[in-house]
C-alpha cells in the first residue's frame, strides 16, 4: 500500500508538510507580547529560508494575519 501524501481535515485537503508546520506552532490569536514575540521568532526563520514552499508561504501569511491584527489592536501606526 502507497503512504498518501495529502490528509483530509474538516473538509480540506491539505499535505504533510503544511500539517507538519501546524503541529509545530499551532497559530492561535496573539494574547500577550510573549505570544508575539514567539509568532515572530517562527516567522523569521521563515522569512530567512531561501525558497518558501508553498506550504511554507501559506503558514507565514497565517502568522503575518495573526501579528497584524495583534498590531492593529496593541501597536496602531498612528
């Protein structure tokens, strides 16, 4: 039997890799500067690859949302 390399969750079909991100660092709504900082820390060690999957770009504009809207609500630009 072949391993298949996608995963079905709550009706979407999504691969390993991107599960794999997810497991790591699950993203939640930023609470806290800690929670900031951490969701900041994951995302510039992506940003500092090279070449992001696409597994990998969709993850970072999961956590660039999560950091925007913590941002808009605790750092506005004014």
């Amino acid at each position: 039997m072949t391993k298949v390399s996608e995963k079905k969750i709550n009706a979407l079909t999504t691969n390993d890799q991107y599960l794999n991100l997810l497991i790591k660092f699950p993203p939640r709504s930023i609470k806290s500067e800690k929670d900031f900082d951490q969701v900041q820390t994951i995302m510039d060690s992506l940003i500092d690859q090279n070449n992001l999957t696409s597994d990998e770009q969709d993850y970072l504009n999961v956590l660039g949302s999560l950091v925007r809207d913590y941002e808009d609500l605790h750092h506005p630009i004014q």
